[in-house]
C-alpha cells in the first residue's frame, strides 16, 4: 500500500466521520440590508434555477442507497417531506431546479482486486433503474440531452448514469458496449487507486505512468461507443493521455466532479491551470466539485487533521466512527473542535477561475453530493440550494446565457458530440 492509499483511507474515514461532526461556518450570504438590486438577482436566480435545466456531473446517491442500505423507495420518497438524511431527495431537488443528477455509479477499488467489478456495477444500475420504476411520476432514466429535455417538459427528474471508476469494464473491451446498452454515459476512468486503465490521482504507484495499453483501447472503444471520458480522479499523465486519444478522434471529455487545484496546490485530485486550458481546447467541460475539501487547502488539512485525532481517540477505546457506543465521544469531540467551511463563494471562485482560464462554455456543476459527508459549504448544503449558486454567479455580472451554459447548454454539447462522433467513428470502420 502506498503513503497516499494510506491517506485515501484517512480522507475516506474523513467522509465517514463528517456526518457527525459539528461545523462551525461562515456565513454565506450577506447579513446587511438587502438593496432592491440584491432582492431582483436573488429573485431572477430563483426563476433561473427552474427555467433552464440544471444537471449535476455528480451525485453518489446510489452509493448511499446500495452501502448505507438506505430505503429511498419505500421510506422516504413516497412521503411529502424531505428526507433527514443525505443531500438529495425529490422534494429538495424540486425546490432548487435539479433536472438531471448524473446517478454516480460507483465501484469500490477494492473490486479491482476481489474480482466481481461488473456484477456490483450491475446491480446499482439496477437500484438507480428501480427508482425510476417505482415513481414514473417523479423520475425517468435518460440516456440523452433530448431525453432528459422531454421529461423536464413533464417535470420529471431524470437519473442519467455515469459510472465512477472504470473497474467494471474488467479487462473485456466488449463492456464498454455493453455498459452503453445498460444506460452508463460517462465512465470515470479509475478511482482511488490505478487499475487496468490508468493510474489514479490519488495514488503513488505510477503502474502504468498514466494510461494502460488497455486503457488507450477502453478510450478508443468509449469514443465509438459514444460514452463520455471522465477525467476526474486520474492522475495527470493519464489526464494528457487520454485527452491526446481523445483529441485525436475529435471528441471532447469531461471532468465530472473536480475542482481548481491552484486553491488546493498539494490536492492531485484537483485539476491544474494547465489540465483546466486543455481541456478547454478539447472542447470538454469542468464540472465543480462542492466539497470544502476541493475548494480551499487550509480548510481540508484541518478538516483531515480534526478526523485523524477522532480516529486515534476512538481506536484506543476499542470504538470506530459510527459505533453507538463512539458517539458521545464523537459529540464531544464536535463540540471542542468546531471546523471553519467554505461558502457558496467559494464555488464560484472556482468557476470564475474556469471561466478566465478556459472560458464560459467550459463550466459547469458537479457537487458531489450524498459523497462528501458534511463537509459541502454554508450555502450549498443540499439539493435544493442550487439557487444561491446562481445568485452568486449573477452577482459577478455573469448573464442569462452564461447561466443556462454552466446549468446544462455546456455538458449538452459535449454530451451531444460525443454521441455524433460515435456515429462517425463508427461508420469509418
Ligand atoms: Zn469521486
């Protein structure tokens, strides 16, 4: 195991403690007297918000649904109250204009080793899919942005799939077909750690010193296919590589969930000023990450600190995080250690920085809600807070058509050429 696996699991055991953990924030929004030009862009933003179909690159619900066997369907959707738990249900998706969550169809690293990467995969599909099947009046599968514009004119919610770490594809090029005939639009080439693809940010082996032979083929195969190449969590030679594959077949990627790494210098998993203009340049869109611990370096190592020292305390009680004898220790610990969040502004620093650097139709939202624990800022704590986002991107003069842009116009495109291209690449054979 590698020194960054080992902080893998410390910002993974991070996750695991936050949901607990008493927060201090800053406010974030102003406290003085609205004006009247403050009431207009809060209202306008409000209007937006529902007007132009937001989707979010990234959202781990089905990670809660499938590991924290939280019964959506059943206990919670049915009933006209938003859930307690998570950052995403119906009612607030309703409330703050989410259209098209990308449904994060999560696989642990640790398939890569145990084998079985396709059947898991397999099986949140199908709990993503059930969703859709229960409540056909509240949600709708879509495999395109034609899709997704047909059931907003229902005002349906459509779950679109991405698939987070490229495991599932196993070491058979036949499932990346198979994955788009399952309905998986984008595919996150790895996750914690390198697997058969490619090398990931987060660890420090360099397997492959970026992209696999059989990851140049899996980029290949995805471009013909038509389903989009995530580059968030890979590492950065992989980033170029398949970028370079991609650029050569003329077909723009995505990172789906991944914020400004100049806010967070020693955060790999951030993408450079660098990767940001080249990506720009391929035509592909930077979905922001929400999470504290992707907006400001500061705040995460502290964040990263405070569950260290919750960790140690507990394990020399024998206790883990969760555990319900651990969770006095846990309360106590909140309370004599409160931690400094980020803010709404924050987000949208981060987009500005895009915006300079590659422009405005290369931006868009990827929260990673229902993945990052309590650590999302004052502000954006949930779906139905995508509002304030706009409200702040209004703010800094940013217009109607930048809006709807970085709301869905930007991944539409991508999402759109993507699949022409697969008619073109396909056709050439
Ligand atoms: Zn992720």
């Amino acid at each position: 195991m590698s020194f960054l696996n080992i902080i893998i699991l410390l910002v993974i055991s991070v996750y695991a403690a936050l949901p607990t953990m008493a927060l201090q924030t800053q406010s974030a929004l102003p406290t003085s007297t609205p004006t009247s030009n403050d009431q207009r862009l809060r209202a306008l933003a409000e209007k937006l918000a529902h007007k132009y179909i937001i989707v979010d690159g990234h959202v781990d619900l089905p990670y809660r649904l499938r590991v924290k066997n939280f019964k959506f369907v059943r206990e919670f959707i049915g009933i006209p109250v938003s859930a307690k738990d998570g950052d995403f249900d119906y009612i607030r998706a309703k409330k703050g204009g989410l259209t098209a969550p990308f449904m994060s169809i999560y696989t642990p690293s640790s398939y890569q080793k145990t084998g079985g990467a396709k059947q898991f995969a397999d099986s949140v599909i199908d709990l993503v899919g059930g969703i859709a099947k229960v409540h056909p009046d509240k949600f709708a599968l879509a495999g395109s942005p034609d899709e997704i514009t047909r059931n907003f004119k229902k005002g349906l919610i459509s779950l679109p799939l991405g698939m987070e770490n490229g495991a599932p594809i196993e070491h058979d090029l036949a499932n990346v077909a198979y994955f788009h005939k399952r309905g998986i639009r984008y595919i996150t080439l790895t996750h914690a750690t390198d697997n058969l693809i490619c090398d990931s940010s987060y660890d420090t082996t360099h397997t492959w010193n970026g992209l696999s032979p059989f990851g140049r083929e899996v980029v290949q195969e995805m471009n013909r296919v038509g389903i989009m190449v995530d580059l968030s969590h890979v590492s950065d030679s992989a980033f170029y590589q398949a970028l370079r594959v991609a650029n050569a077949n003329n077909v723009p990627c995505i990172a789906s969930h991944s914020s400004c790494r100049s806010f967070t210098p020693t955060f790999q998993r951030n993408i450079s000023d660098a990767m940001i203009q080249a990506l720009g340049s391929n035509g592909g869109v930077v979905h922001i990450n929400f999470s504290t611990l992707f907006l400001d370096d500061k705040m995460r190592l502290v964040i990263q600190e405070k569950a260290k020292e919750l960790e140690k305390i507990l394990a020399a009680k024998g206790l883990k995080e969760g555990d319900s004898l651990a969770k006095p220790i846990e309360e106590q610990f909140q309370r004599d250690n409160p931690v400094l969040l980020a803010d709404v502004e924050l987000v949208a620093d981060h987009i500005d920085h895009v915006r300079k650097l590659a422009g405005v139709d290369h931006v868009g939202f990827g929260s990673d809600f229902d993945g990052v624990g309590n650590t999302l800022p004052t502000g954006l704590k949930d779906v139905s807070q995508y509002p304030n986002l706009i409200y702040a991107l209004l703010k800094r003069g940013y217009t109607e058509s930048d809006i709807e842009k970085i709301c869905s116009k930007n991944t539409f495109r991508v999402w759109n050429a993507v699949s022409k291209a697969a008619a073109r690449l396909r056709n050439k054979k």
